[in-house]
C-alpha cells in the first residue's frame, strides 16, 4: 500500500448533491462515494438524511461535521414538533441549519442542501454553504461534482417541471458529475417529496447513462480476464 495513503484521515464525502423543485414538490438526488483522501471508504453510503417526515438534507464535505449538524436539528425538531403539535415548516428546518452552521463556521467542513415540502408553501429548497448562508433557489447544486454542472443547470433546468421529468434530470446530472468528478462515484439515489409523501428511489451503477469515453461497468476484474481474446493475426 502506498506510504502517502493516510487511512486514518477524516472522511469526507467528495460528494455530488442536487435540490430541484418541481410543479408539485421537490427531488433530491446525491452519489453514494464517501472517501478518506484517496482511499473509498463506503461506496454506498446514503447522504440524504431524514429531518422531519416532509423535509431531508442532503450532506456534502466533512462527513462527521454533517452528520452532527442533521442530528442536532432533527433533535430540536423533534422539540419543535412537540411544542407546537405540527410540524415545521421547510423554512423553519433550513433556519436552524443555517444556525448551526454560520455559528460554527469556523470549525465546520460541510455544505447542505434542505428540501421539503410543507401545506404553507409547498416545495421548497434552500442551500446551506460553506459559511452558513441561506439561500432559497428554484434549485441548488452543492459537494466537489457540482463544478461540473453548473452549465448543464442551466440549460436543462425549467420552470414547472413534472415529477418524472424533475428526477430523470436529478438522475442524469449526478451521473454525469459520477463520470467527471473522481470524489463523486457509486450508486445515484432520489428522494422525492410532494403532498403526498414521500418516496425514495435508488440507480445502481450499472442502469445511469455511459457519457463520452467511459467503459461499461465490470462486476470484477474476472469479468475482463474472463472474455474472450480476439484470434491472432496470421503475418505471412
């Protein structure tokens, strides 16, 4: 193993995470690599964390740092929950992300998308960078992938998008930021939420879309040595 491999460093989820509203709700999508420098540490984790019934987050950067921050909200959430006897508005979960987050942004490594959906105002996603802005947007792309999408967004994201359509582009964006990005890798899952629920979907590797120059996915390196040579050439 090489000497400069440091399996002992702070995972971080070199991540590709994607909000879009849609005419109805919200879907959000995230690859599945968490690595620890150069070494892949899970290469199926999930990076989409429940909040409250109607709202998740989407976790890029320091994986320790945002799993902290989920599990501190979805515990005064909880409260919140209890005090009122409803449940928190989208609006409501992005703030105390916010919160935490620009409190401790000396200390904290992560960027975190929020979506959901409320009775109050439907669909919303709203970004949470490095830093702790706020920022509420029709749709948000965050993690080391997202640099290689922002062109993409903007021409293939429209106003009043269906359902079906809002996901296959979730789908296509993360699988392209998979092909381009190195921190980015694994399985692509969705989770999409709207009045009546929500619903979550998963795309193993070998069902995303194959971009320019990339290689069918191989099960194993026995999958490769196992197919046939081509015949050798006769040289008379």
């Amino acid at each position: 193993m090489a000497s400069d491999m440091d399996l002992n460093a702070a995972h971080s989820m070199g991540t590709t995470i994607i909000g879009v509203t849609y005419n109805g709700g919200v879907v959000l999508g995230a690859d599945s690599r968490t690595s620890t420098g150069v070494y892949v540490a899970n290469r199926a984790s999930d990076k989409i964390t429940q909040l409250t019934d109607n709202v998740y987050v989407c976790r890029s950067g320091s994986a320790a740092d945002s799993q902290v921050v989920s599990d501190y909200v979805r515990y005064f959430l909880h409260q919140h929950t209890i005090q009122l006897g409803q449940p928190a508005t989208v609006k409501v979960c992005a703030n105390l992300v916010r919160l935490l987050s620009y409190g401790n942004k000396n200390m904290l490594e992560t960027g975190l998308i929020v979506g959901g959906w409320d009775k109050y105002e439907g669909g919303k996603i709203y970004g949470i960078p490095l830093g702790g802005t706020l920022l509420e947007l029709p749709f948000t792309i965050g993690g080391s992938g997202s640099s290689y999408l922002y062109g993409f967004f903007d021409q293939a994201w429209k106003e009043g998008m269906t359902k079906d359509e809002a996901e296959q582009l979730v789908v296509k964006a993360v699988s392209l930021a998979i092909a381009r990005d190195g921190a980015s890798g694994g399985v692509v899952r969705t989770v999409v939420i709207n009045s009546e629920g929500v619903t979550r979907n998963y795309y193993p590797a070998d069902k995303l879309p194959l971009w320019h120059e990339e290689l069918e996915p191989q099960n194993s390196l026995l999958d490769i040595l196992n197919t046939a040579s081509p015949e050798p050439m006769n040289i008379q």
